[in-house]
C-alpha cells in the first residue's frame, strides 16, 4: 500500500482534477484505491461523490482518528474506488490542530492505520496552501506528486515551496519522498508552453513524469456536472493522460500485496 500527497500551494494548477482522475484509472488498474479530500474545498468530494449520502467525513475522522465506529470510505460509482469526502466546517479545525502542533501533524497517519491495509493505493488531495493539512498528509504519507500549470511561473514557485516543505517534513517522516512533478493544461500551440516545457525538463532532471496533460475543456464541462471525465465522455481521449499517469505510478510504486 502506498499513500501519496498531491499537493501545491498555487491554486488551480490540477491537484483535485489529478487525484480523482489518476484514482479512476488507478482503480481500473485493478487496484484498490482511496481518495481522500483533505480540502474543505470538497472539490474532490464534489467530483466523486456528488448524490450519495455520509454520515461520516474527514472532519470526525480528524476530530476521532482513533474512533473505530467512524466509517467514511464511501464507495464511489467506480468499482474498486472509495472517497473520504470533506465537509466545509473542517477549516474551522485549524485553530485547534496549529495550537496541539506538532503532535497535530500525526492525526491524519493515526486514523489511516487501520484503513490503508485496504487499499493498493491512497491519494490524498490537498488545499492549496503549505499549512497544517498538507503537513498532516506528508506526514502521513510515502510520496507526494506535484502538478504545475504549464505557462504558470507562479505555480513552479509553488514546486519550490512544496519541495522546501517536503524537506523540513522529512524530520517527522523520514520515509517521505518526492515522486514527480505533472506538467498540466499544456498548450502546446503556444510558445510559452514550449519555454516553460524546455525550462521543466532541463531543471528537474528525472523529477517529471513523462506524460505532459495538455489543455481540455471537457474537463471543466465534467467539472460542471459535477462528474469525472471518465463518466461524462468515457470516449474522450483526453483520458489517455490520466491513464498513462496511472501506468508511470504504478511503475515508480509497485503494487505491494
Ligand atoms: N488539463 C486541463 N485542461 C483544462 N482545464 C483543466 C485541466 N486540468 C484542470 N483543469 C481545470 O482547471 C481548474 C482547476 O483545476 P483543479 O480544481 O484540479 O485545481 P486545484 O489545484 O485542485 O485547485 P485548488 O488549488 O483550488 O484546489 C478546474 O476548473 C479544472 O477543471
Ligand atoms: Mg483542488
């Protein structure tokens, strides 16, 4: 089982439309998978899980992670895929887990111990900031894949915020580890996603999977449906990125049963 953060602190760069993707064709993979939204965004629980009813969230998960009564792995409508959806009141957490700091960092680690043993692979999304969340996901985590916008430059600053994070993180979980950076909405008819691409690849040498997503509206048509691409327009082959992303992590991080 391996557990990877997907995180930057630049909004928008495609953390939730990667998590919930690559979890889809992860899962058709034949692997078990877990999303988890770690964003009171609920972008991801939005996408995964829109119509069905939980009890449970990653707000009593946090609030009781030793509690065994609380189950919130909600199957979603793919086989073999599962979401721990959030609810927007766990921001208001925050106050409580900056003050028991750092012992707060552990809480997401505690309460996935007895799920992770379920699952091939869990994917956490994270908010789009370096704070208390995404410090609980590293903690809790093996590696952590990092999505930039290609013709972004603020989102590459992110990266070396993140990279800094992970860094000073490895002193709570000395068994975290960056993964790859995904280079996303490349446009590749424009010039500055051709420079910033160059610039990438020179720069983070073996640091970037090799699967380049390029731009897709149909995503944000999903989006609006609130649904994955994968069930808005199965056919779309956009979809081929999602998959090949999903081949490379499983390459990179062999199934272990
Ligand atoms: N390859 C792509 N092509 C076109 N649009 C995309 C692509 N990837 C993501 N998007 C769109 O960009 C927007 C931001 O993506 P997403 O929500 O995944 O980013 P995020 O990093 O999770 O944002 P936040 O930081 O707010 O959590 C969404 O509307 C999404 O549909
Ligand atoms: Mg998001």
């Amino acid at each position: 089982m391996k557990v990877i953060t997907v995180g930057n602190n630049k909004g928008g760069t495609g953390k939730t439309t990667i998590t919930t993707h690559v979890g889809v064709a992860l899962s058709k993979l034949n692997s078990r998978v877990l999303v988890i939204d770690n964003d009171p965004q609920c972008n991801a629980t939005s996408l995964l899980l829109t119509g069905k009813k939980f009890k449970y969230s990653m707000y009593d998960l946090l609030t009781d992670p030793n509690n065994t009564n609380i189950e919130c792995e909600i199957p979603t409508n793919f086989p073999n895929l599962y979401c721990i959806p959030n609810i927007v009141d766990t921001s208001g957490l925050s106050l409580h887990f900056t003050q028991t700091y750092p012992d707060s960092l552990f809480t997401m680690k505690v309460a996935l111990e007895r799920i992770k043993e379920k699952y091939d692979y869990i994917l956490i999304d994270c908010p789009p900031t370096l704070d208390i969340p995404m410090g609980m996901a590293l903690c809790a985590s093996d590696a952590v894949i990092i999505p930039i916008e290609v013709g972004s430059i603020h989102s590459i600053d992110g990266l070396d915020k993140c990279l800094d994070l992970i860094e000073a993180m490895q002193k709570f979980n000395p068994q975290l580890n960056f993964l790859k950076l995904v280079m996303n909405r490349a446009d590749k008819r424009t010039s500055i996603s051709k420079i910033m691409i160059e610039e990438i690849k020179k720069n983070y040498k073996n640091e970037y999977f090799e699967t380049i997503v390029s731009v897709c509206t149909a995503l944000q048509q999903a989006e609006y449906l609130r649904k994955t691409l994968f069930e808005y327009r199965p056919t779309d082959s956009a979809l081929k990125y999602y998959k090949q992303l999903a081949k490379e992590i499983v390459t990179l991080l062999p199934k272990q049963r």
